[in-house]
C-alpha cells in the first residue's frame, strides 16, 4: 500500500506530468470544442441566399449585382475631400 502511494508521488512530481498532462488534456478537449463551433458554421451556412423580393418586403431596397462594382465605389470616393473634415462624435444611446 504504502509503495503505490510512493509511486503516485514520484509521479506526479514529475515536470511531464505536471505541465504536459493539462497540455494534452488542453488539445483533446480544444478539437472537441472546435468540433462543436464548426457543426454551428455549417449549419448556419447552409441557409439560401438573401431574395430581393422578400427583402423589399421587409422594407429594404436591394441594388442589382451589377449596379454596385469596384469602379462605381472608387468613382463616389475619389471626389470626396478628405483633407478638410472635423471628427464629429456621434450621440451615445443614453443621449437621445
């Protein structure tokens, strides 16, 4: 009785047991957990596109996919001064 408990103290004395076992317990327990969150993902992502016409149903009007392009967006933002602005804070929740 007395040699066992003996050896469970040398054991657990041991760097590789102390720092290495919550290290592999860490890993194992981590790809569980990530399993669990990339189940959510792909349940999540296989829902359908957003509808047009069930957006403006909504009240949101959605631009055609071609009217919105890289080139339109840089057209709009190359005129703007951005030399000349004031930074203007905007009204906290408790403020209005």
């Amino acid at each position: 009785m007395n040699d066992w408990r003996q050896k469970i103290n040398v054991v657990t004395k041991r760097k590789s047991f102390r720092y290495g076992l919550p290290f592999i317990i860490l890993m194992i327990g981590s790809s569980f957990a990530l399993e669990q969150f990339s189940q959510i993902r792909y349940r999540f992502s296989k829902k359908a596109p957003v509808n047009p016409e069930l957006m403006e149903k909504f009240g949101v009007n959605m631009k055609k996919p071609g009217e919105v392009t890289l080139e339109t967006e840089y057209e709009k933002i190359k005129n703007l001064d951005i030399d000349n602005w004031t930074n203007v804070r905007g009204p906290r929740p408790w403020e209005k």
